[in-house]
C-alpha cells in the first residue's frame, strides 16, 4: 500500500468538503502558470476588452507563451490572479468535489450501485451549484490572468481593488458576467472529470488490475484529465473570452461563440488546448492524489483521537 491506509470507516461530508478545497487549493499553487498560459492563449486575437496582453506580444505554445510572459512582464506573472484562483479553489472545488458522493447517494437513494446516469446528474448538480457560489472569483481570476504588466490595458491594482472596480464600472452584475456559459462549462467539466475519475478507478478495482492506491489515484485522475479537456474546451474558451469582454463587446455567450466562429473559424475554440490539457491533466492528478491522501488522513486523525487509550 502506498501512501496512508484506508480506514474502515467512510470519510464523512466534512472531510470530503475541505479535503477537497485544500486539495484544489495545492495543485492551482501548482499548476496555475499553465492555467495562465491558456487564459493567454485563449484571448489571443481578441481585438478589445477589459483586459488584454501586451500589444505586440504574439504567444506561440506552452512553453512560448510562458518564456514570452517572464520576458516581457517577469516571472511573477505567471501568478496574476492567484489569490482570487485560490479564493475560486476553496469555495468551488469544496462544492462540486466535496459535495459530489453524497449529491450521488442522494439520487441513487442510498444504493452501492450508482449508474452512469445518478453520476452525470451528481456531477452536474454539484458543478453548476459551485458556479453559484465562486462565479466572482472565477470573474477576478480571468480578468488578472489576461491583463499584461507591460503596457495595454487597464489594470487591477489587487484582488480588492479588482471586485470594488468590477462592481463599480459594470454594476454588481459585471461580477457574475459569464454565470450561463461557466454553469455550461462546469456541468460538463464536472462530469467529465469526476464521472471519468469514478468510472476509470471502479474499472481498474473491479479488474484487479490494480489496488486503491496512489498509482491508481494517478492512472484515473490522468485519463479523467484528457477526456475533460477534449470535451470541455470549447465552452472554457467562450468562458474566458466572455468574461474578459469589454462592456457591450458582446450581448451574450452565444453572441460571443458565434462571433468567434465567423471572425477566426472553428480552431478557435480548441485554442490553448495544450495548455489547457496539461493544465487539466497535472492538476487532476495533483488534486486527486493530494484529496484521496487528505481524506485518509483526515480520518485516521478523527479516528485516533476517538480511540480510547
């Protein structure tokens, strides 16, 4: 057995709730350079908005758009935007992670045996329930991560000073701009990845090919990565070019997908999709691992200390 031991005892909604916060929280300190190269990527060929990246800056692939950003603006920003990322993490992943077993129980009515279908329902619950919640956050993090340190456009001075801007040039509702295609978004990504994280490591147990370990934490938490990314790139793109709109840019989501189709073809929306994969592949990987070991050692901590001596 690698890592801590499985207790007898299931972990409880508490433990689920912040184990998964926490967990989300480590693999964004992580992974979030990546996260801010695909904003980048994304955004790139957008004529105007809010927000922008260094007018002559043209970003070409991962590691290009990375090396670009630490030239031209310094390698602090990679991280702009982390704050509100980490505000997002433990508020939304809490919902839509820690949530999700007991959302499954609820519509499975207490049955070991949970279809495809009582985990897509879960998994879309609990996915549009965090929008409801983080969707500020997730406004504020967007918004850091596309602004360029070096010239262009307006910036945010801290995450304080971006809410009360937001707020105040916008209205209230600038703070929840792309609440219809983000629920879109992370019904799907909550589907994808949880429906995929639980299916791929019920197969590998039931299989015997492997135990419930690290290595199969990690197998499942990868290939739930992949098929998120393949699915939910779309969406994340219009998300992101949605919330970093300029007032009046675009009327609606729809308007903003249609927009991009005619003025840059059907690619655009599978722009930064490398980015976006590694992103998504390492922090499924990082999150998983770190949520199934907080969990358990949450639960051997509970356990020890109701223990009698």
């Amino acid at each position: 057995m690698v890592g801590f031991k499985a207790t007898d005892i299931p972990p409880t909604a508490t433990v689920k709730f912040l184990g998964a916060g926490t967990a989300a929280c480590i693999a964004d300190l992580i992974t979030f350079p990546l996260d801010t190269a695909k904003v980048r990527l994304q955004i790139q060929g957008e004529s105007q908005g809010p927000v922008h990246a260094t007018a002559g800056a043209q970003y070409r692939g991962v590691l290009g758009t990375i090396l670009t950003m630490v030239r031209t603006e310094g390698p602090r920003s990679l991280y702009n935007g982390l704050v509100a990322g980490l505000q997002r993490q433990m508020s939304f992943a809490s919902v839509r992670i820690g949530l999700y077993d007991s959302v499954k129980q609820f519509y499975t009515k207490g049955s070991e045996h949970a279809s495809i279908g009582s985990r897509l329902l879960a998994g879309s619950t609990t996915g549009a329930l965090a929008v409801a919640v983080a969707q500020p956050t997730d406004v504020v993090k967007v918004r850091f991560q596309a602004q360029a340190r070096a010239g262009g456009g307006r910036r945010y001075q801290s995450t304080v000073d971006a809410y009360k801007t937001i707020a105040q040039e916008e209205g209230f509702g600038g703070l929840w701009k792309g609440t219809s295609p983000n629920v879109a978004r992370n019904a799907i990504v909550n589907c994808a990845e949880l429906v995929t994280y639980d299916l791929i490591k019920d197969a590998l147990l039931k299989a015997n090919l492997m135990t419930d370990d690290l290595p199969c934490h990690f197998t499942s938490a990868f290939g739930a990565g992949f098929c998120t990314t393949v699915i939910a790139s779309p969406v994340d793109v219009v998300k992101t070019r949605y919330m970093n709109s300029a007032l009046g840019q675009y009327s609606s989501a729809g308007h903003c997908a249609l927009t991009m189709l005619q003025k840059e073809g059907p690619r655009a929306f599978y722009k930064g999709f490398m980015p976006s994969f590694l992103r998504l592949g390492s922090w499924n990987v990082v999150m998983f691992v770190t949520y199934e070991q907080l969990k358990r050692a949450l639960m051997a901590a509970c356990t020890s200390r109701e223990a009698p001596f």
